[in-house]
C-alpha cells in the first residue's frame, strides 16, 4: 500500500494487503469487519436456535480470522467491494460448522416458517397472521396450525423459482419488500405484486381445504 | 415446514458466487440459476439474507462495536508464522529424543537425561497445534456440560 492510502485503504486495497500477508492491512482489516462477523455469528445462531454463550461467539470468530489469514480463505472473494456480506456468510456459515464440529449439534432438519409468524404478535402485515386469523383454541389451533403449514408448504412449491425466493423471503425472512427487490434487483411493484398474490393465492388454497 | 437441505438439489453455490449474486455481477444465465436454487435451498437463502442484510448494516455504520480483545486476538494470528512454528515445534521434539537416547548413552546420568527428555517432551505437547486443538475441543465440551448439568439442576 502507498502511504497516501493508509488512512482509508479500499476494500479492494485491504483485501490485496491481507493475501499479501501485510501485517498493517491486516489490523486493519480485523478493525474495519471484526463487527460484521460478529453480528453475523450472533444472528445465525440465534435463528438456528443454538444455545450459546459468548465464548463461543468469540472463538468462532478467531476461527473465522484464522480462515481468512492462514487458510486462505480471502483469496476466493472475487467481489471484493461486496466484502461485508461476503463475510457475513462466511461468519454465518463457520458457526455453524462449529456446532456441528465442537458440540456435535447439527443445524435444524427444518426451518418453520409459520411456527414464526405465528410467535410474532407485532401486527406487522408482512406475515401471513393477518391471512390465517386463528379461531380455535389449545390443541385444537396446534391442529389448525400444522394443517395449515402442510398446505401452505405444498401450495408454495407451485409457484416459479423468482416469485418462491421472493415469497420465502418475506414470510420465511421476515423481509421487507424494498430489501427484497434492492437485494434481487427487481422493482419494488413487482415484489409487492407478487407477495400479494402469493397471499391470496396461498388464502385461496387454505379456503379450499377449509383452514380458514 | 421447510427443508433447510435438499437432497435433490443441485450443489450449493460457495459464498464468493453468492456475493457476486447480490452484486449483480452474474451473467444472467448464472443469476437465472443462483436465483432458482435459492428458491429451493432455505440454506442458501439464509445465506443471501446474511450477505445483503450484512453489507448494508456495515455500510450504515450501525453495528455495535466489536470487544477489544477478541480484535487483539484476531489481530495476533498474522503475528503466527507456521514455517517458524513448525521449525520450533520440531526442535522441541528432536530435543526429547536426543535427551532420551543420552539417557541410555550415559546411565550415569540416566534420571538426570530422562527427566530432562519428560519436560521436553511436555513443552513439544504444549506447543503442538492437535493437542492445542484438543484442549479447546474438550474446554468447549467442559463449558457445554457444565451448562447441561445447570439446565438440569434448574429443572429439579
């Protein structure tokens, strides 16, 4: 790195510096991106359902460092101003393997999006609470509610590729629709069109099995 | 519910294909088949929602700061040159054999060359890395049944 470049080195500048084992670029690096990783360890296993405590949140994060320095690991990033989110998978991912690797705990078979949205009472419309007004109670609405995941489930798979990741992200995510069309580069209209129909389409569904 | 892992879907892209996914930086034939496997693959989705939420938390400046040592830490392991290490870490063992031979090579001085080769070989264990490996695994295995046996006493 030149010495005009010290004080606020690029992404594309940092990332060079670390493969070539320049130790500045590197406390560097740590300092600028330490946070991001950190948080995207936290927020895997928190929506996994790990229980955790924060020394291991630490040591999945020196795991994650040790990857990128002596692994190799930043060699692999091609996108390098996209460095951030790459990271945030990376980190997200390494938690994971270190669960399975450390406490032989395997991430969930499954992932229930209704189970979710029905935990959530925050009257947001982006969940499908408003779409499945529960009217029965105790075992009988655990019944109503499986039933109505099974369908839903089943009804999903009928949409297109595009319109399911848009769905999935908003009722499985909890997305919002402008994230949604900035992260798949598609207008907002279309997402919120679609969600839209999706809702209807999925109420349709439940309507016709008698969910609703 | 649904699938994190699909047995029947293709495989998962690595996170650097991902990354140029939400970039933008696909050719479309590419981005066409990133976006119908993650349709498919709660994975890879998961994945895609870290990437993007991720970078725009980094860019808006609004994550908490890291725990200065953790960065210390982290900041240490390019202070970890393996050549240098794995050369000191040989010495050590060379030694413990050199001194347990003259053990025998010298009875005069049996116990003195044998203790001697018994503490070489204790700094060769400490500074090897499997058996550093080791102790972290079984202090993360100590820490998860210490927890474990919490759990169970808050229970009774």
């Amino acid at each position: 790195m030149g010495s005009s470049d010290l004080a606020s080195p690029s992404p594309e500048q940092l990332i060079e510096g670390c493969i070539n084992k320049d130790k500045r670029s590197w406390d560097i690096f740590v300092e600028r991106y330490s946070k991001v990783v950190y948080w995207a360890i936290r927020d895997r296993l928190k929506r996994f359902g790990y229980s955790f405590e924060d020394e291991d949140i630490n040591d999945i994060h020196q795991d994650v460092f040790i990857a990128l320095w002596a692994d190799g690991k930043l060699a692999q990033l091609k996108e390098r101003e996209k460095v951030a989110g790459w990271l945030a998978m990376v980190a997200g991912n390494a938690a994971i393997d270190y669960f399975r690797r450390m406490k032989r705990q395997s991430p969930p078979n499954s992932i229930s999006i209704y189970e979710e949205i029905y935990k959530n009472g925050d009257g947001e419309a982006r969940t499908l609470e408003d779409v499945l007004p529960s009217k029965a109670a105790g075992p009988d609405e655990q019944a109503q509610l499986n039933d109505a995941r099974e369908a839903l489930e089943s009804a999903i798979e009928d949409f297109k590729p595009k319109e399911r990741a848009v769905v999935k992200l908003n009722l499985l995510h909890g997305m919002k629709h402008e994230e949604i069309a900035d992260m798949l580069n598609i207008p907002v209209n279309t997402v919120s069109t679609t969600i839209a129909r999706a809702k209807k389409y999925l109420k349709e569904k439940l309507e016709g099995k008698r969910l609703l | 519910m649904t699938k994190l892992h699909d047995a029947t879907a293709l495989k998962c892209p690595d996170e650097a294909a991902l990354a140029a996914f939400l970039g933008g930086k696909l050719k479309e034939a590419d981005a066409r088949a990133i976006e119908g496997h993650i349709a498919g693959c709660p994975a890879c989705l998961e994945n895609v929602r870290a990437g993007y939420l991720g970078e725009r938390l980094h860019d808006g400046g609004g994550l908490p700061a890291s725990d200065t040592e953790i960065i210390r830490k982290a900041k240490g392991i390019a202070k970890m040159d393996p050549r240098k290490k794995n050369i000191r870490t040989n010495l050590w063992l060379a030694a413990t054999a050199a001194a347990f031979l003259l053990s025998f090579i010298a009875p005069k001085f049996f116990a003195q060359f044998l203790v001697a080769s018994l503490i070489l070989g204790l700094k060769w264990v400490s500074e090897s890395e499997s058996v550093r490996t080791l102790i972290v695994a079984m202090d993360a295995k100590r820490r998860h049944e210490n927890k474990e046996e919490e759990i169970s006493k808050w229970r009774r």
